[in-house]
C-alpha cells in the first residue's frame, strides 16, 4: 500500500488540517513542518492579510478598515478570505482559521458543498507557565533586517548579547515579559475554548502534548502529529 504521505503528494486525496496553539508553543513552526511532509499549502490568515492589505485587493481593503482602527475583521470577511484560498487547493493546513465557531461552520458547510471534510484538528498543548518561561526569555537581533531569535535559556548565542548571524546587539521585546504574556495566554484560552470543544464533539481533535525542554521538541512533535493525522486518513 502507498505510504499516505506518497498519496497527499500525488493529490489522490484531500487533506485539511486544522493547527491550534497558543502563542508560543511554536504552532507556525510545526505548522511548516506538517506541511513539509504532505506538500500542503499553508494557510495562515495571519501572512493572508498582510499579502492581501499589501496588494491592496478588494478584500485586503475592506479588512484594512477594520485592522488600521484596531477593530477585528468581521467573520463573513475572513470567511470570505480563506475560502478564497481553500478554492485553490485540496491539500491544505490551516493556521489561525477558523478562530470563532461561526468560522468553524462556514468552513464545515463550505468542504460540505465539495463532498469533502475536516481531516484533524491539531491543538498544541503546552503548560502556560513553559510558554512563560520560554516567551519570556526570547531575545532578538536589533538590527531589523537580520530578525534572529535567540533565547537565554534555550539558544544561547555564542556571546552573550550579540547576534551570531551579524553580530547586532541583541534585544527583548517589550511584549515579551511574563505579565502581558500571561494575558495574551487567557485570552487566548477564553476564545479558542469554544472551538476546541466543538471539534471535541466533531470527534476530530487530537491533542499533542508537548515537553519544551527536549533536545528534540520539534522533531518529536511533529512526528506525533503526522502519527496523528497519518491513523486518520487510514481509517
Ligand atoms: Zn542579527
């Protein structure tokens, strides 16, 4: 029997991957990783809007007057944006959509109307108090065209201090201190708590559960994902 992966790649079948996880349990990187080994097209409604306000489309418009007031973009335009995109792919992983259960519906309806569904719902698990360790001591490059990350605890640079890639002075991000981190996280949890319970009763969520502190965080958790998805789709 084909490998599943092999079979994704020649798109003999249709994959729709939904990742959730709070800020900081590194949702984009395994996010890249799940998409890697299924050549799936990442849609990630935070790239998405930039992209579309930056062209300056129609919807990019229309979601800039709600973005430049510091407003959230009202449901029907999201929905009207990623399926936009869901339009050209059957192979796909979603990264911040749906955010709300009337996404949640709009996106069952809208792969209902193709005959196809929801494979898994992927959701990051990692104790709140890791993130604010983690988030808390991140550094980054203060020259802004290099951007690296660095971490205190986690990724030492060579020299205390100093960008490695180009030798800046390294920098915390005001964000970046426990208390608004510890904020951002029940925000958070109060909005994604509904969602989560709805795929809980679709019977698609799969819970990962994640150790930061392993050498291998991210091969680990990506290996269990793909394990995850992989008994799915042989079902
Ligand atoms: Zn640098």
């Amino acid at each position: 029997m084909p490998l599943v992966k092999e079979l994704a790649k020649e798109g003999e079948i249709s994959m729709y991957i939904i990742m959730l996880g709070a800020p900081g349990t590194g949702k984009g990187t395994i996010g890249n990783e799940i998409c890697k080994h299924y050549n799936l097209m990442h849609i990630a409604t935070g790239d998405i809007f930039r992209a579309e306000i930056k062209n300056q489309t129609e919807l990019g418009k229309k979601a800039n007057e709600y973005i430049s007031k510091g407003q959230l973009v009202p449901d029907d335009v999201t929905i009207a944006m990623c399926e936009s995109y869901l339009d050209k792919s059957d192979n796909v992983l979603l990264d911040g959509f749906p955010r709300t259960i009337h996404q949640a519906e709009a996106l069952k309806e809208y792969l209902a109307n193709k005959g196809k569904s929801v494979t898994a719902v992927i959701d990051l698990n990692v104790p709140d108090e890791d993130i604010v360790v983690r988030t808390s001591s991140r550094i980054i490059c203060s020259n802004k065209e290099c951007g690296a990350v660095f971490n205190t605890v986690f990724m030492k640079p060579k020299v205390e201090g100093i960008c490695d890639v180009c030798g800046s002075k390294l920098i915390k991000r005001p964000d970046d201190n426990p208390d608004t981190i510890r904020k951002r996280l029940e925000t958070y949890h109060k909005q994604t708590e509904p969602l989560i319970e709805f795929y809980e009763k679709e019977g698609l969520l799969e819970k990962i559960d994640i150790n930061i502190y392993s050498e291998t965080t991210k091969e680990d958790t990506t290996r269990k994902s793909v394990e995850k998805i992989d008994a799915r789709l042989s079902d």
